[in-house]
C-alpha cells in the first residue's frame, strides 16, 4: 500500500468501527479521526462528548462491545447513588467513563482548548493516533419535530429517537472553525484519502460539514474523498438512519445517500447485497463487504478504503495524464 496520511470523518459507533480498522492496518500516528461535535452537551455539570469518546474507547481497546458505547467492565455506582437521591438518570455515566468527563471539563474550566485535551488523552490511553473534534468551539444539533425543537440528546437517548424529525439545527456551528489539528491534517502533502465513515449522515456528519472552513478544507486537501454508505440492503445497520430518511422524505437507499453529500465525495464504497446499486451512482463505486462484525471485517473494508483511494490517486495522477 501506499503511504501516507489518512483523514477519517466519523460519528460514533459505525464510524469507529470503520476508524479501528484504519487505525489496525496503517502505521502509528498516520490517522487523525475527526470527530462529530454535535453530539456534545453539558450534563450534570460535565462535558460529555460521546462520539469523540466512542472513537477513543474503540481504538484504546476499552469499548465495551457489548453496548459499543462506553467502556468495558463498567461499574455503576454512581447512577446509583444518584438515583437515590433523585438524580436525572436517562443518560448513564458509568464510574470509569465517569472519571474522563469530570478531567475533561475540569481542564477545559482551566481555559485548555477541547482539541488538545482530547490529544492528550488519547496519547495517555496509547492511542498512536489523533482523535480530535471537529472543532474547539461548541457545536450543538438540534432536532426539529411537530413538536418543537429539541436538543439533540434528549432526543436520542431519553426519548430514544420515537419522535418524528422534520430537520436538523447545528448551534455555534457559525461562530466555530475547524481546529488547527484537523487543518494540519487536511493539507498534509502526503494526505493519502479523506474517508467519510458509515455514520449517519444527518447528525454525525453534517455536524463538521457545518464548520465553516471544512467543507473548503477537505476540497483544498488534494486527496480522493471516499464514502462508506450506511445503508445495506435498504436499512441501516444501527441506530435511526433509516427512520430519519423516511421521516424526511427520502428513499431509504445508497443512492439517496450520494444525493445527500452532493457530489462533493469523490467516489463510494457500497455493501456486496447492493452491488445493483452501483449503476445508479454519479460517481465511482466500488462492492465490498461493509458489514463490520469482528476485527477482521473492519481491517477488510479499511484495506479496501486505501487500495481504492490508492486507485483513483492513479488515475488522477501524474502517470494517467500523460496515458500511462
């Protein structure tokens, strides 16, 4: 394979799953995962951040596989004590996780930028490579419904995604920037691929799109722009995709997804079920397995992210110009 850097842009469980794989079968320190920022809140006084934090468990070896979110060999005390004492308890802080919340905010009431606090971590995790958000400033999706606008986690997590979306909001998005570590990422000169991990596209991915600055830095980067449909067989594999698509008016379909990102992705990687799907792109696709069940189908489908980007880098390049 050819070497270089590798950008990934991902929400939380379906994109770290593709980002382990990356991170598996390239070298140390060659993958920065950008992380969707609009899952973060302010909860009981803390700053979760629960994609970012997805992404990180994942490639420290400590999510729980089990949930796939938060990590493994959990204890709860705490929610138990602040059940009895009439605690908010719809969203679970286990001890452990527990303990990355309180010294992520306690740095960041201490005036450090969110990014390097989430480098640091992940360096004292061993993790050899960047986990960065998006962006240092806050970034907030809301969820309008019939019923009104809601913030994002109480849509997800205590009202488990029942009501209907009409649309999406990204708050600060406008006042925000891409952090200088996904900006170094992005003009990389050895910058191998952008790939736009199977996250869902409404509120894990449009959330960094919404940075200004971003969309302009990922086309400025020079590097093919891959995505990973979310959608196999006409359904998502996790979590409310699906359900927002239709809600939204859409045709639940790997087509319905390349409209979604307008063109602006350079080339897809659909499952091996929808390989009649192919025809109806605008732009290169390639079959593969995207179904990421055990280590060795994430390590399978991030080798076929690189090959393909390794491919179009060859027919773009210098040598297919001059009919090479």
């Amino acid at each position: 394979m050819t070497p270089g850097t590798v950008v990934a842009l991902s929400g939380g469980i379906g994109g770290a799953r593709l980002a382990l794989g990356l991170y598996r079968v390239l070298p140390p320190g060659v993958l920065t995962v950008v992380c969707n920022p609009g899952d973060d809140f302010d909860h009981l006084g803390l700053r979760i951040c629960p994609d970012a934090d997805t992404v990180l468990y994942t490639l420290a070896g400590l999510a729980n596989p089990e949930a796939g979110w938060g990590r493994a060999g959990e204890t709860w005390t705490f929610m138990k004590v602040l059940a009895g004492l009439g605690g908010e308890t719809w969203f679970q802080l286990g001890d452990g996780d527990l303990a990355l919340h309180v010294e992520r905010t306690r740095r960041l009431t201490g005036g450090e930028p969110l990014s390097r606090i989430a480098a640091d971590i992940a360096r004292r995790l061993g993790v050899c490579a960047r986990v960065v958000p998006a962006c240092d400033a806050a970034v907030r999706t809301v969820v309008r419904t019939p019923g009104g606008r809601m913030a994002f986690q109480h849509y997800f997590v205590r009202d488990r995604c029942e009501p209907v979306v009409t649309g999406f909001e990204f708050e600060g998005a406008e006042e925000a920037r891409p952090c200088r570590a996904v900006l170094e990422a992005l003009a990389d000169d050895s910058l191998r691929c952008v790939v736009v991990c199977p996250s869902n596209p409404f509120i894990s991915i449009d959330p960094i799109l919404a940075v200004p600055g971003m969309m302009a830095a990922i086309r400025a980067a020079g590097a093919p722009v891959i995505g990973v449909s979310p959608i196999i067989g006409g359904a998502a594999v996790k979590g409310p995709t699906a359900k927002m698509m239709r809600e939204l008016g859409l045709e639940v379909s790997n087509r319905a997804i390349e409209r979604h990102y307008q063109k602006w992705i350079d080339a897809w990687i659909i499952d091996s079920t929808d390989a009649a799907d192919a025809a109806r792109f605008s732009r290169p696709v390639r079959i593969a397995p995207t179904l990421m069940r055990t280590k060795a189908d994430k390590d399978a489908l991030a080798r076929a992210v690189l090959e393909f980007a390794d491919e179009l880098r060859a027919r773009t390049g210098p040598a297919a110009d001059n009919g090479a």
